[in-house]
C-alpha cells in the first residue's frame, strides 16, 4: 500500500506582459502576490480539485514591473493512495518440472487518483485537476522451471 500526501504546486502566470509576465523581464512564469489569509491552502477533497480549489481572481496582481509575493510550492495538490496485491501458487508438474501461476492487482479498490491541479493563471482550467493516474489493472503469469 502507498499513501502520501499531495505533491508541492506553485501558482504562476504564462501569459504576456501586463497580464502575465508582471515584471516585464520577457519570461513568463512569473508568480502572484500572496492570496488573503482566509483562502483554504490544504485539505481539499477530491470533487473540491474537480471543481477547482480557487479562482484567478483569488490571486492579486502585482504592481506592473514588479515580482509577486507569492512563495514557490505554497499549495499541496491531491494525495495519492494505491492498494496492489499478488497470489503466486506453485504446482509440482513431475519430480523435475514446476509450474507457477501468479496473478498480481494493481490499485485494487479502484481509487481515483487525480493529477495535480492547472496553475497557470493563464489556463481556463486554472485550479481544477483535469487528469488522473491510470485505473486498477491485473496482470497474469505463468512460469515453467525445469
């Protein structure tokens, strides 16, 4: 079993000057200013990261020609939880000859494990996960030792 916590994520902006790149460098990328306080900054649940954990409008533009104060990695995407098992069972074929049969599961109770949510202020999709890591799949194996 594997469980851990949602991976870092940093807000940023890709689109052009004045409304992205707000310190006129010529990168984009560049990062906000700091949300209010009262903005949720861990905890979501899953349909909050279908719906999406905030808005564009939640994150204040900084003054034209200056960075944003926003840290890097201030927000935690989704977890991450993932449950495989296996059964092997050997048959004596002849005294020389086995046969192992093995059957292996991978993300057994079919969890949903969603991808980290769009941070480019810049995206329709701002703040929504929009893509998840692949569902349970099983595998099967024979092996024939002489």
């Amino acid at each position: 079993m594997i469980l851990q916590s949602g991976q870092p994520i940093s807000i940023t902006n890709t689109a052009a000057f004045p409304r992205g790149d707000y310190n006129a460098d010529g990168t984009g990328g560049d990062r906000p200013n700091n949300p209010a306080e009262s903005l949720k900054r861990d905890g979501f649940s899953t349909q909050s990261y279908l719906l999406g954990i905030f808005k564009a409008a939640d994150f204040p533009i900084p003054t034209l020609g200056t960075n944003g104060n926003l840290g890097r990695n201030t927000f935690r995407g989704p977890g991450y939880i993932q449950t495989d098992a296996s059964l092997t069972k050997r048959f004596a074929v002849t005294e020389r000859v086995s046969l192992s049969v093995r059957l292996d599961g991978y993300n057994l109770p079919n969890r949903t494990n969603l991808l980290e949510p769009v941070t480019d202020l810049n995206s329709n999709s701002f703040g929504k996960s929009t893509d998840t890591l692949p569902a349970k799949a099983y595998q099967a194996g024979l092996r024939l030792t002489f």
